[in-house]
C-alpha cells in the first residue's frame, strides 16, 4: 500500500532524513517509535507530502505521492491523517468538522454528508456532541472527533502522528480504543506514538526510528522483548 | 431659560456642524469599504509566496505608513495636475482616495497579522483532508483570522474618522472645516470648537465602548 525508497529531507542545511526505506502492507499497522527528534513526525509528514520531500520516492496505492504530476488534493483525501494537537476547526461544529471534507472534495450532498457524519460520529462515541464546538470537548473527545474527520473521507491509509501524546493520561484510553477498533476493521495505519503498550498490542510491525534513519523493525514481540540494534536498547530500556 | 438655551453660541452652530459630520461620515466609510477591499488584497498579497506580488504590496505598505496622510492628500489633490491624469480630482474624491490608500495601508497589517495569528495546524488540517490551498483559505484561515480582525478594524475607524479632519486643508467641508468657517464668521471660536470636538466624541466614544464588548464576546 505504501513504499518509500530512499527517502530524504532537508531543512535548509539540516538533514532530518537520511535515506528511508519502508513498505507498508494493506490493512498493516505500523507503530513507528523513537526519541524525539529522531525524524518520526517528519517521516510521517513526507507520506502525505505536507513537508517537501527533498530526494526519494513515496508511492501510495500505486500514486507517487511527490510526482508533480499526481493531483496531491485527490491523494491527501485518500490518505487520512490525525494530528497530535487535534486541530479540529473551532468555528465549526463537531459533525461540520467532520463534514466539511466530504461536501467541498468529495461533493457529497448535505444530507450524505450529515448521514455519514453522524454515523461515524456514532462510532467514535461522539453523537451527542455534533452540535457543540470543539472547544466544549475534553482533549479526548476532541482526537475522536479528528479521527471522525478523517475517515469521513473513507481513506485507504490513516496517518497517526502522536495522537494520544497531548492527551491527559486518564483519556488516552478511549482513543486507543478507537484506533483499535479500526486497525481491526483492516484499516491500513501507520502510527507514530509514544505508546509502547499499544504498539506492542496493535501493531503488526514496529519501526524504531533514531537520528533520520530506521534502525531497526520487525515483529513487536521481537522487537521489545529482543532487540539487536544497541540504540534500541538503550531506548527501550529507558522508557520501559 | 429655554430661550437662552436655544440661543445660546454652542447650539447656534450645530446645524452647521451637522452638515459638516455628514460629509466626514460618508468620507471615513466610503474610504474604509474601499479600503479593506484594497487592504484585504494587499494583506494577502504580503502573505504571497510570489516574490514579486509581496514586492509590490510591500512598497504599497511601506510608502504610505511611511508618509503623512496630510502630504498624501496634498499630493493627490495638489500635485496630481489635471494635464496628468486628464480628469479634474474634486476635494471630496481626494479624500476618500487618500482615506482608502491609507486605510488600506493599514488593513493590509491588520489581514496579515490576523491570517498569520491562525495556527499553522489549521492550514495544514485543511490541506490534510484534501482541500485545495483556496478551499483551505475560503473555508478555515479567512473566518477565523476575520474574527480576531473585527477589533482592530474598529480602531482604524476611529482613526480614519479622525484622519479627515485633515481635509480641510482643501476645503472638503467636513465637520472641523465647517466649524472653522463657523467660528471664523461668528468669532465663536472657543464654544464651536468645543462643539466640534463633542461631536467627534459622540461617534468616537459609542464606537470604542461597542468594541470592547465584541471583543469581549469574541475572546480574542
């Protein structure tokens, strides 16, 4: 679903990313983990290209994402993406958040879109707040209401970019619980988080990043429980 | 009592000075509509990527912040000869002309500061769901940045409407032109001016009080 060669990028003189390699299967849940400033988040934004990228190839689905010629608005509305602030639209309710996606690229009429809008506010446990403003909800809430916001585009990959690390820790909950439920729906998911626990649940693959470049992957079991890079395991063995 | 009341130099001169208030009112909202058009355009052309558009707006900015209104206004009326152009500019076009270009100088700020002001998360959550960099401005930056804009947009009410006293440099009689004229037939010149000023205030002051209270309401 999602292979990246030899992926670079630069900040003016400072490379974040020195040459990735990655491939991620349908319905696959990749956790990506690492110290912060490893690149993680970078990596993530490269995918749906809201960072340049500088040197490489990204292909999503077949669609080279940093083709000129690729038509980027159709593809970022195929690639869903959750942000660690939320960043839901505050002048807009909850289920127009959610709807906005689906009446302005996806043409969808008004009722379509309030219909699958509340049907997915529904399965993020948010039908009694549609009417509100993201400003009423608790900061679990409000990452529910962006993952709705995102799916209401019924994309074939969601993009996770720390969705539970500006969370109290009492509400981190019922977000992985939606993630959960989506990674068991077949939802191809590519996850940067903090979230050792759910990592080693949900993930069918872990990439541990460090310094721009992929150390190590594999299995999460095998990854946690042996690592063989020695930066894994100095990692891991602070965190856990 | 009531007689002298009615008669006395500061009511004498109101009707007068009405007429001038008039013409300052039409001149500050005429300037102001053309100017946040003008200044709209010019903020998001400081916003621009294209080096060019922010070159050229940003001349606009800088030359008339950089200059007297009053030199301005001179400058359109007086120094623009009708040989130039091919059209006699009449006072009251200057200085709705020089209330727009000013105005407009200053809006361009006040855009641009309030689109700056929205969080970068906010475009990019745009961007992320697939609308188009005009869909992502039209739908999500321009509401928010309009509402944290509607304060400072009132300032420079009070300050356009401040600025055309100004005027009557070039004979635009507007409220401070007439009650000069007033007081220089009548010799009335503490009671008229104090006149004046009233008026100035009784438009000034509701404005700000107005203000604060959207502000208020708006949290920003």
């Amino acid at each position: 679903m999602i292979t990246v060669k030899d992926l670079h990028k630069s900040f003016g003189k400072n490379e974040v990313l020195k040459g990735i390699d990655a491939k991620v299967d349908e319905s696959e849940v990749v956790c990506v983990i690492g110290p912060s400033g490893s690149g993680k988040s970078t990596f993530l934004r490269c995918l749906n290209l809201l960072e340049d990228i500088t040197s490489g190839e990204v292909t999503i689905d077949k669609e080279t994402v940093n083709d000129p010629r690729t038509d980027i608005n159709q593809l970022r509305a195929q690639v869903g993406m959750v942000f660690q602030h939320f960043n839901l639209f505050p002048h807009k309710t909850v289920l127009e958040n959610v709807t906005l996606g689906t009446t302005k690229v996806k043409k969808l009429d008004a009722n379509q879109a309030n219909e699958l809008g509340t049907q997915l506010l529904e399965k993020v446990g948010l039908a009694d707040k549609a009417n509100e403003y993201p400003d009423s909800l608790s900061g679990g809430q409000k990452q529910r209401a962006a993952i709705a916001r995102a799916l209401a585009m019924e994309p074939k990959v969601m993009l996770f970019d720390e969705p539970t690390s500006a969370l109290d820790p009492e509400l981190v909950g019922d977000v992985l619980e939606v993630m959960k439920d989506l990674a068991r729906e077949g939802m191809t998911m590519v996850v940067v988080t903090h979230e050792m626990g759910f990592a080693r649940e949900v993930g069918d693959r872990v990439m541990f990043m460090d310094e721009g470049v992929v150390m190590e992957e594999g299995k999460p079991q095998q990854l946690f429980e042996s690592p063989q890079n020695p930066r894994t395991q100095e990692f891991l063995s602070k965190i856990l | 009592m009531i007689d002298t009341i009615m008669d006395s130099p500061y009511i004498n001169s109101l009707p007068f000075l009405i007429e001038g208030l008039k013409l300052t009112l039409i001149i500050t909202i005429t300037g102001l509509i053309f100017g946040f058009i003008l200044g709209a355009l010019a903020g998001l052309g400081r916003l621009s990527k294209s080096r060019i558009i922010y070159g050229i707006t940003t001349v606009f900015v800088e030359v008339v912040r950089g200059t007297p209104i009053l030199a301005q206004v001179l400058f359109i009326y007086f120094g623009i000869s009708e040989d130039l152009i091919g059209v006699n500019i009449s006072g009251l076009t200057a200085a709705i002309i020089a209330i727009t270009l000013n105005a407009g100088a200053y809006i361009a700020e006040i855009v641009r500061g309030a689109v700056y002001s929205i969080d970068r998360g906010q475009f990019e959550a745009g961007r992320a769901i697939g609308l188009t960099e005009k869909q992502t401005m039209r739908y999500i930056i321009w509401p928010q940045a309009f509402k944290r804009m509607i304060p400072p947009l009132g300032n420079q009410f009070i300050i356009s409407l401040k600025d055309t006293s100004l005027f009557s440099v070039i004979a635009v009689n507007e409220l401070l032109y007439q009650g000069r004229t007033y007081y220089n037939a009548t010799a009335e010149v503490f009671e008229t001016l104090v006149m004046v000023c009233i008026i100035y205030l009784m438009i000034t002051v509701p404005t700000s009080l107005i203000l604060r209270r959207v502000e208020r309401k708006l949290d920003v």
